[in-house]
C-alpha cells in the first residue's frame, strides 16, 4: 500500500506513488528564466519555522554583504 507523503513544494499530501508525477505536473517549469525555480524557494521559505526564516536571511544577508 502507498503511503500518504507530502509535497516538499507545496506541502500538500499525495500517495508515495503518484507525489513525483504532482511535482513534474504542478511545479514542472518549462521556463528558462529561472522564475520557477524563484517560486519553489518562496515555496519551500513559507513552509520553514519563523527561526528558520531568520536563520536563511541573515545567510542571505551575509552573502550579499560578501559579493560587495
């Protein structure tokens, strides 16, 4: 029997069996500007613990107080 896993993108649940077909189909992007690529890390950003959050933007802030 398949196992009801949950999306890492969206964070909804489907069975073991059917969450990569979701992924190509809900979240595939044929787009080469990187823009789904840009709504999978807001996806997957949302879903973190607000400690979490402020742990990715202080890495965030750091790296970009580098590249300067």
């Amino acid at each position: 029997m398949a196992q009801a896993v949950q999306c890492d993108i969206c964070g909804k649940l489907f069975s073991s069996s059917y969450v990569k077909s979701h992924k190509r189909l809900a979240h595939g992007s044929s787009d080469s500007s990187g823009v789904g690529a840009v709504k999978k890390i807001l996806a997957l950003f949302k879903s973190l613990s607000a400690e979490d959050k402020k742990k990715v933007i202080e890495d965030l802030s750091a790296i970009a107080r580098k590249a300067k």
